[in-house]
C-alpha cells in the first residue's frame, strides 16, 4: 500500500534550538523524531568547527570546515540522516565583471563545493540576492552568473536549487526564481521553494495592520499564482520544499529598509517571526503545498522555520520540538485537497 506521505522529510539544522544548543544536540533530536534528512546550515557548521577543533574557524578556513564537514557526515550516518543540502548561499550572482564582489562570489562557491564533497551532500541552496548593489545589474548577466556556477558544481556531479526570498533585490517570487531556472537551461539547476517566501511575499505583508497585501484584487493574484505554478512548473525542476508560517506581528513593521545591511521589512520578518505551521501562524501555506504537490513533486519537504520564540516556548525541549514540526508536516498532508499518493 503507498504512504499517505510518499515525501521524504527533512529539517534545517538552524531551525531548532537556540545559540547554546549544539549540532550533535540538534541533530540527535532530528533524528529521534522521524526525519530522514536535514539541511545543514553554514552557521552550524562553522560553530561546530569551533568546538570540535577547539579554536576560532574564520567562514574561508576551508580545510578546517571541510574536516568538520566529515565529521558532522560521520555523526549523521550513525543517525540515519542525510545531509540533502548545504545552505545558505547568498548574494552571488550580478555583481561587475571584474569586481572585487564577484571574485569572492566565486571563490566562495569553490570554497562551498570543496565542504560539500567532504559532508557528503550534493545539493547547494542559493538564495537569490537581496544585495541592494546589484539593482541595476542586467539580467542577461545575472543568468550568466548562475549558469557558470551551475557549470562548476556539475562538473563535481552537484546540484544547484535557487530560492525566492521575498525580500530579494531581483528575485522575490516563485516566478522571478523560474524564469531564472528556466533560462540558466541546465539540468542540474533548479528550484528551492518555501511555503513562507511564497505565502509571505504574494498573501502576506508584516507593514500592515491586517498582515495582508491589501491592494485591490490581492486574493485572486495569490489564487491565480497558486494555480499557474501548477500547471507551468515541471516536478522535475523542483528540487525541494521548504516549509514555515509566519506570525502576523503586531505591531506592524515600519514600511522601510532599516539597518547598516538595508535589511527590508520582509528580510525582518523571515529572520525571527516563522513559526511551525499550526504553532501561532497565519499564512495560507497548505494551499502553496497543495500547488507544489499538484505538480506531481514528491521530492524533500523540509521544515525551515525562525522561531524567535523559541526559547520561551521550547527551552531546551529540542526532542518534542522535532516531532512537533514532523508532526506538522504529516497534518499539512492529509489537510491538501490534491491526491497525495503516487
């Protein structure tokens, strides 16, 4: 008989606990809950360095972050985990030719790629740049950009999944992400989506009092896309589905870009306002699930949520957090009007 959930589950390393939980920590309490895999986040992975060569590891010691890498691959293989992705890769693409930028974009990749092999894991997560720098950027060049990276990490037999944030300078929507996969044209570059980027950027808006995009025909917009992404998406092209809500906040955020980083009202929000799905959100995220789920995708649904609230409503309880967000991701299942079975 197939499963009501035929999807392997995953969780993010740096959706769970607070600072002073280690990864070990974290990913013992991943795998007791049920999950077949995680994310393993670059944050995690330089502080487990930390501790586990008992000295400071800069983000470019990469020799050092690729022996933590094994490490952490040893650790997840004695827990039936898989490391699915590396994440997150950020503001790489439309820098100058030529810049100082975007020899370090590439330097970078390079330096992930090497971390990749050694943790075991062949998917890089890229997030599409919220750089305010690189507005003016001409898009012929920023496909250029992720081609060439689609190119370095295939000739290591890697793959490239590119994510909507819906803060993002260029890409802030699931359409601007697949126009960019669909012209990169290669087969080992395809789409990160995210209940939350999705849900947050075309139904919800954190600078209102409502929580809602309020301009006039905002519903039908979100339902429209819902059922375009259906129908134009291939399964194929989908390499995995992230999942979080998002608290409605109150009050409201001021409408505009705060901070030396010029971080945006909904990069504000995305840091520390995404709960669990049924744990104080309000998004419509089991219908984006149910759009991603008709396109016949049965790829990694991955939990990756920002509790900001953690602390005060888990504590140190990391092993029922786990199963709480497995549990969350089963309901949202079996809550879909779409067939779930293969």
């Amino acid at each position: 008989m197939s499963s009501p959930h035929p999807n392997p589950l995953s969780f993010a390393s740096c959706s769970i606990g607070t600072p002073n939980h280690t990864l070990p920590q974290k990913l013992h309490a991943i795998s007791a809950a049920g999950f077949s895999g995680i994310e393993l986040s670059f944050p995690d992975l330089q502080s487990f360095a930390q501790t586990h060569l008992h000295k400071h590891i800069a983000d470019d010691d990469y020799p050092a972050l690729c022996e933590a890498g094994a490490a952490v691959r040893t650790l997840c293989a004695q827990l039936n985990l898989q490391i699915m992705v590396l994440q997150p890769f950020a503001n790489f693409e439309g820098w100058p030719r030529g810049s100082t930028e975007r020899e370090d974009a590439f330097k970078r990749a390079r330096g992930w790629m090497e971390i990749m092999s050694a943790a075991g894991t062949d998917m890089l997560q890229v997030g599409s740049s919220d750089s305010p720098s690189i507005k003016d950027a001409r898009e012929e060049d920023v496909v250029a950009d992720l081609r060439e990276l689609a190119g370095l990490l295939g000739s290591r037999g890697f793959k490239v999944a590119y994510e909507n944030w819906c803060w993002a300078t260029r890409a802030p929507g699931w359409r601007d992400v697949w126009e960019v996969v669909r012209r990169v044209d290669r087969g080992n570059f395809g789409l990160c989506l995210d209940t939350f980027q999705s849900a947050g950027g075309e139904w919800g808006d954190p600078t209102t009092a409502s929580g809602r995009v309020e301009s006039a025909g905002a519903e039908e917009a979100w339902e429209g896309s819902l059922r375009e992404l259906a129908a134009v998406v291939p399964a194929e092209k989908i390499f995995f589905l992230q999942i979080s809500d998002a608290y409605k906040v109150s009050p409201p955020l001021e409408a505009r870009v705060l901070g030396e980083e010029g971080l945006r009202p909904r990069g504000r929000w995305s840091h520390d306002y995404r709960p669990l799905p049924y744990d104080g959100g309000y998004l419509p995220i089991v219908p984006f699930l149910e759009a991603v789920m008709s396109t016949g995708f049965r790829g990694w649904l991955s939990v990756e949520v920002f509790d900001g609230k953690f602390g005060e409503k888990y504590g140190d309880d990391l092993a029922g957090y786990a199963v709480k967000g497995r549990e969350a991701v089963v309901r949202m299942l079996g809550e879909m009007k779409v067939d779930k079975r293969d």
